[in-house]
C-alpha cells in the first residue's frame, strides 16, 4: 500500500513542469558593447633568437 501511494506521488510530481514564457508585444533588442583585449606571447628558443637576430647573415 506504501508503494503504491510512493508510486503515484512521483507519478504526479513527474508530471508537473515549469514553463515561463514571455510575450511582447514589440520586438526586445538588445545591445551589447563588449571590448576584448588580448594578449599573445611568443616565446623563442634563445637558439632561434640569434638565428633571426639582426646580426645573422640569414636574410
């Protein structure tokens, strides 16, 4: 009998849902500004440092 009343409880939570719904009547713009900065850091072997240096005779 326990189970049974367990049993059609949850049923009866299970069925029950929320829904939220919003109308208007105009169309809701909305406008963001958003700035993204960045940073890039490049690290080079101190070998191909002197490679690409301004002493080098490779370009």
């Amino acid at each position: 009998m326990k189970w049974t009343l367990v049993l059609i409880s949850l049923l009866a939570l299970s069925a029950c849902t929320h829904k939220v719904q919003v109308e208007t009547k105009e169309p809701i713009t909305i406008n963001l500004n958003v700035k993204v900065d960045h940073e890039i850091r490049v690290k080079v072997d101190k070998e191909l440092d002197d490679l690409f240096s301004d002493d080098s005779e490779l370009f």
